[in-house]
C-alpha cells in the first residue's frame, strides 16, 4: 500500500469516527427504516406478531398437565359448596362420578381425591381409614368403575381422620413417626385394592415411601405407583383446603399445635434434594412440591437435581382463594392470571401441575385451541 492509500483510508476513518460521535449525540434515527444502530441481535425480532411468538415458545400448557383435587362427602347432595374455595364442592359419590365425566371430556387425565369424614368417624388412631367400606374406598370404587381410563392418585394421611387433625398418630404430646408408618402403609393397601393408580403419601413422616412401596408389593400391588409428597412445607397456604376437610390440629392439651415437626421449613431448599434423595431409593414414582407459586425455586432444583423423575406440583388451596378475592374484588382478570400462573409452574420445571383451576383452565385453553 503507498502513501496516498494509506492516507486516503486514513481519512474515510476519521471520517467514520466523526460522524459516529454525531450519530452519539443525536441519538438513532427518527425513521426505523434506515438505523444508524447497528445492533446484531435484536431479541424483539421474535416477538413482533402473535405466530413469531408462537413459533419461538418455549413452554405449553395443555389439560393434559392436570390433575384435579376433588373432595368427597358421604350425602345425598350432589355439592355443597366450600365457602372458602368460591367453585369448589364437597361431592356425594354419586356427584364426584358426574364431575369426573365432565373433567375427562376436556382432557384432564386424573383427579387427585380427598375425604370429608364426618366427626363421629375420627379417632386418635385414624381406625376410619383401614375400613374397606367406608366413604373413601366406595369413592374410588366407583370412581374406576364409570371412568377406568382416569387416573386416581389418592391421598395417604391421617389428618381427615384423626381426631386430633394431625398426619400422623399423636402419643406422649408428639408425632410418632414409625407408628404412623404402619398405618399409613394399611392405608395404601386398602385404597389400591379399591382401584387407586397412585397412592400419595403427604404426611412427611420419615421412611413412609419405602413403608408404603414393601406394603403394596407385598400385597401384590406391584403396578400401583407412589406420587409423594416430597417437599411438603408448613405453609400457611392450606388454611381453605383445612377448613374443607376439618383436618387442622386441635386446639387441645397434648395436641401439637401446628405441624412443623414433620412438614418442611418454608426457608429451607437444600433440606429438599435430601427429602427427594430419599423417595427417589424409595421408590418414589412421581415427586411433588407442595404448594407451588411460592416454592417455584424448589421446583426448578429438583427438576435439575432428578431431571429424569417426573415432577409435579400443588397449587394450593391459598392460591387458588387468593386469585378467586381479587378477582372478585375486580383487580385481576381471572383467565390471565390463572394460564400465567399454571405457565410459570411449568416454565419452573413442573410435569404435572395439581390445580383448583384444572377445569376452568382446560375450557380456556380449549378454547384458544379453537381460535387458533
């Protein structure tokens, strides 16, 4: 290169340079059509039309994500309503079948059952939960009868039917852990017998997992899958699901007063890689976090840690009110708030999400569906 050359390029770089100073001060362009910014990735490329949304999305939801809590009563009224949880019902048997058909027909896969026992019924041993005739059993009985493609996941604690409302059996002032793993593995036994797909440990005792999977085994329930409550955390989210099913501690003399001495510190995530370690040897099928939206970074941990372990998460009874006050209320547009907070649930790792809001969800993203 000679002399002129290098001048000549000399000058078209000082050239460049001052009119990228101007462009500085000026800021970019009034016209999009001919930026002075010269920016190789522009992230809002992809988000400029509804189908370049679609196409990049890294997340869906579908019906098929959820599983829907029910609550059974014994009764002749198809429902009654709980006050607390505004859409939700205590179903008569015959009333549960009839909403069972309604879930399926949207595409929801399973049901996650729960039992309101009449007070007479309870006592300190929980004796109610081993009758083969009793309310639950004939639930799920007739359940599988009319619909035997659902899938019934029920639930293995004491609380429904312990006169002192704790999951496990109360002696000497505490929770006896490795007595209430006696009963809760009879307790699995008789609600596979009566036709249960998955039995879902949510006592958080010590060792309930492999009580559970040696008790169903030997029974020759080899097939019947465990979906444990693996991080279940004294939250103070369960207060309508409590009032539904009269399952909160008494307030009595030798009655623990809450249930922090087996559910989890609310400030601990570490201690839940331990929980799923554990149900993982197990033989835990199926994980589950419990409640959902605040715990979203324990979802998201166990996911990474066991990312080959389906995951589920609950959406709480809480969580549910809360959105269903403010709706009310007129601050929040329900159908938004409740597809963002069942997507952030899933984003955060959930396989499965259990949700009040499974019916009204299926209609709304079956409706999108239509829309296209």
């Amino acid at each position: 290169m000679n002399r002129l050359e290098r001048q000549h390029l000399k000058n078209v770089s000082q050239m460049d340079m001052q009119k990228n100073e101007e462009d500085i001060r000026e800021g970019p362009p009034a016209s999009s059509q001919a930026s002075a910014w010269h920016l190789v990735r522009r992230p809002r490329r992809l988000r400029q039309s509804a189908a370049h949304r679609a196409l990049v999305r890294e997340t869906h939801l579908s019906a098929s994500d959820f599983i829907a809590p029910l609550f059974v009563e014994d009764g002749a009224a198809a429902a009654s309503p709980i006050a607390a949880m505004p859409g939700q019902y205590r179903y008569s048997v015959d009333g549960l079948v009839e909403e069972a058909a309604a879930l399926t027909r949207l595409g929801i896969p399973g049901v996650a059952l729960f039992p309101a026992i009449r007070p007479d019924l309870k006592d300190t041993e929980a004796s109610h939960a081993l009758r083969e005739d009793g309310l639950y059993p004939r639930a799920i009985r007739a359940l599988k009868k009319a619909h035997p493609d659902l899938i019934v996941a029920t639930d293995v604690a004491l609380d429904p039917y312990s006169s002192d409302g704790h999951d496990g059996v109360v002696l000497g002032g505490r929770i006896d852990n490795d007595r209430t793993l006696d009963v809760l593995a009879a307790m699995a036994v008789v609600q596979a017998r009566a036709g249960a797909d998955f039995v879902a440990p949510s006592d958080m005792m010590d060792g309930r997992v492999s009580a559970i999977r040696y008790a169903l085994d030997k029974a020759g329930f080899t097939d019947v899958g465990i979906l444990s409550y693996t991080a279940k955390y004294a939250s103070a989210f369960y207060g309508p699901f409590r009032d539904a099913l009269s399952s909160a501690p008494r307030p009595r003399a030798g009655v623990p007063a809450d249930k922090k001495t087996y559910q989890m510190d609310p400030a601990n995530r570490a201690e839940a890689l331990v929980e799923a370690e554990l149900d993982v040897a197990e033989g835990a099928d199926i994980l589950m976090v419990k409640p959902g939206l605040p715990y979203l970074d324990v979802v998201s941990a166990l996911k990474a840690r066991f990312p080959a372990i389906p995951l589920a998460v609950y959406n709480v009874s809480g969580e549910y009110a809360m959105v269903k006050a403010a709706v009310a209320a007129g601050y929040l547009d329900e159908r938004a708030v409740v597809l963002e907070t069942l997507l952030s649930m899933k984003r955060a790792g959930a396989d499965i999400i259990l949700t009040y809001h499974a019916k009204d969800a299926a209609i709304w993203l079956a409706e999108d569906a239509e829309r296209g």
